[in-house]
C-alpha cells in the first residue's frame, strides 16, 4: 500500500512505450512497403504460426459467420451495435450555420483502417466500438486488420464486421499490419487513418507511420483507476480490479481510499477470488507488478492523486459519486456508481471503449464519431466587414516584412464601399 507521496515517486517512473522497438518495427515497415504481401505471409508464419495463401477473409466467410453465430451471442451483439450507433449519431459534429460569414464544414473520412487484436483473446466488441463510428461518421471504406488464426478468424470477429458493414477484412496482425495500411499493398488498400488498440509493436508502429496515415492515439496497456468508500460493493470492486487486469501482464489497476482498513479488505478479496478464475497467468503477473492501493487523506487528495494518474478508466463507487465530477479532469471515461462498472463500457454502454492510455488523456480524449471527420472553415467576409478590418491586418502584414500580404489587403480597398465604413 502506498501513500501519496511514495506512490506519485513510483508511478512517475514508468516509461508508456518501449523505445528498445525501434529496429525491429522499423525494420517490419520497410519489409512491408518493399515486399507487399509477400512480407505480410512470411510474418504471418513467423510470428503467429498461421500460413495464409489468402490474406483476405471472402466476404461469404463474414456473412456466414453471422448467419451461423449463437442466436444468444448475435442479440447481444446487435444490441452493443444499436447503443453504440444511437449514442454516436447523438453527438456527431454538424455543420454550423451559426454566421454567415464564417463556419465550419465537416467531411468523412475516405478510407480508415481498424485493428483487431487477436492475440490473446478476440474482439469483437473493438469491431463494435471503432466500424460503428466510422460508418455514422460517413466513412465509405473501411478496412479491418486481425492477427491470423489457425483455425480461422474468430466468427464472433466476422459476425461484428458483418454487423457493423466493414468493406474488407484481412488476415494480418502485429506492426507489418499497420504497415500495410499505412503503404498499401497488393491485396490490401492504403487508407487515410488507422484506429484500434493493440501491443506495443502495434503502438510503435502508429507512432513511427504517424504523418504517413493519420492514428487515433498510441495505446498502451489498458488501466483503471477506482475511487472508492465504505459504501461500495468490496466484491464487485474487486472483480472491476480483475476484469482490468485479465486484460494484459501490463495492465494496470490503481484503487484510491481515505480508508486504509477498507484498502486492506479489499487487496485480502482480490487475492482470494483471483485465485478462483481463469487467466491466472496474466492476472498474477498484472497483479504483482502494475497494481497500486492508495492511502489518501481527504477528498481532494483523492481527486489530485486521479487526475496525476489520467487513467483510461476512472471509476467512482462512493456515497456521491456526482460530487467528484467537476475536480475529475482528465480521464479516458469517467464511471459513476455501482451500476457502471467498466466492463458495461467495454461492451455496450454507447461510448467507444478505444480511450487514452499512458497518462495521455491529459491531452487526448476517447475515440468518438468525430475522429473520422475531418473539418474546415469557411470565410466569406462582407464588403462592411473586410472595411473593417482590412487596415489592422495589412499592418500586421507590415510587421512581419510580408509585404505582397500587405498589398493583397490594400489593393482591395478601392472596392469598397466606404459609405458603409465608419
């Protein structure tokens, strides 16, 4: 258990992306621009074991996978897409028309590429959580990525792409898949933007091609933050902790309490019940090396102690848990109640679960619908307006030595109606 102090010293410490990557993905990139498909199959065979002949999945093989998924498992999914969909047109930039004379236009964009991670799980909630917003958005093509399988692509994966109304998918995963949508190769089209979570070969390999296609942000290893009181549920606390770390070795959990003996109950709980369930392997390594109890001493300690840490997830399981909203800045979702754990974010609260890592979202906020536009304004001044105005900008222009800046503004001022001009 860690005070404030100690704990701000430790937490400080963690590097969010292993730069010792560099070659190797680098060396990937290259590979994939100069060999195409022919680079994509021999990495698919070294790093997953998978031959692929075929790099992309037939689009019967999608609907199949739909038609044939569990009736249980497709409600749920179609039920996910609805929310998802719903939420999504809800907050979708419009256009203003707010002026005339100056607004902003929004535009899909053309292409986008999602990753799917596949490796130690599948996903078809990624697909749910990025394809839904793209195609509200109005994106027309749009192109999944997934580490092949040796008995095929997951078909809860295909049912989701179905769903959703993905254009193509493909059997392709780690850093060479970025690659490939970032270049383009023979079987898969380059794109605009690339979104989707991933490991740290797939992190580094959006930060080395950011400027060749644009990313959503660079993840690293999923991350919840729990405040909590002597009102919440200790056992359902204790599974939010689990549920974050069955995700990864890396994943990190922090749990923040004025309540030292409940900090202890509940590390006694998570002990036991982790004990109990699957994914033992990568929960005790979670547990033993990125997860933090938090003795704080008041309310706002706790709230400072939240905002350092900018967690992906921030949960508040207390009496008030509306009270913290307005000293809560910077989150990836912020989580109120028992009755929103995190998990119901991963699946099917609405908003996309692909949110900042690493302490970004001081500065980056989560995947929404309007990351896949793209936005510019339009200026279209009046003759009273560039009257004005005009004299003040051309002695700007005067200051900065750019002279034909200058002239651009003051050639026009014979057109003007100096009726209208005071």
């Amino acid at each position: 258990m860690y005070n404030t102090q100690t704990f701000l010293q430790t937490y400080q410490s963690t590097a969010p992306l292993d730069f010792s990557l560099h070659d190797s993905v680098s060396a990937i990139c290259e590979r994939v621009k100069e060999e195409g498909d022919r680079a994509l199959q021999a990495y698919n065979v070294q790093f997953d074991g998978v031959e692929t002949t075929q790099l992309e999945v037939p689009q019967d093989a999608i609907q199949t996978a739909y038609e044939t998924l569990d009736p249980e498992l497709k409600q749920a999914l179609e039920q996910s897409y609805t929310r998802i969909k719903t939420y999504q047109e809800r907050i979708r930039y419009k256009n203003g028309n707010d002026s005339e004379e100056m607004y902003e236009v929004y535009h899909p964009i053309h292409s986008v590429g999602i990753y799917v991670p596949g490796g130690k799980a599948s996903y078809p909630s990624t697909v749910l959580m990025t394809a839904t917003l793209a195609k509200v958005a109005g994106v027309k093509n749009i192109t999944v990525v997934t580490p092949p399988q040796e008995h095929g692509i997951a078909q809860s994966v295909l049912a989701a792409c179905y769903i959703t109304g993905v254009n193509r998918v493909y059997q392709v995963g780690g850093a060479q898949s970025i690659a490939a949508l970032a270049f383009g190769t023979e079987s898969i089209p380059k794109v605009d933007k690339i979104v989707g979570p991933g490991n740290q070969y797939v992190a580094y390999a959006k930060k080395l091609l950011y400027g060749t296609v644009g990313i959503d942000q660079i993840a690293g290893p999923s991350e919840i933050a729990l405040i909590i009181d002597d009102s919440c549920d200790l056992d359902a606390v204790a599974y939010d902790v689990l549920a974050q770390a069955e995700h990864d070795e890396l994943a990190r959990t922090f749990v923040i309490s004025t309540d030292k003996a409940l900090l202890t109950d509940l590390e006694e709980r998570i002990a036991s019940f982790a004990k109990q369930t699957e994914r033992q392997a990568i929960l005790q390594e979670s547990l033993k090396h990125h997860h933090y109890l938090i003795h704080t001493q008041s309310f706002e300690e706790s709230c400072d102690v939240m905002n350092e840490i900018a967690p992906e997830h921030a949960s508040i399981q207390t009496r008030d848990p509306k009270a913290y909203i307005p000293y809560i800045h910077y989150v990836g979702s912020l989580f109120l109640g028992n009755y929103a754990p995190e998990a119901m974010g991963d699946y099917i609260a609405g908003p996309s679960h692909v949110l900042p890592t690493n302490r970004t979202a001081r500065f980056q906020h989560g995947l929404s619908v309007n990351d896949f536009l793209t936005k510019h304004t339009v200026i279209h001044l009046s003759p009273e307006t560039y009257a004005k105005t005009y004299q003040n900008a051309a002695r700007i222009a005067q200051d900065e030595a750019l002279f034909n800046h200058q002239q651009s503004l003051l050639i026009r001022k014979g057109g003007i109606n100096h009726d209208t001009h005071e």
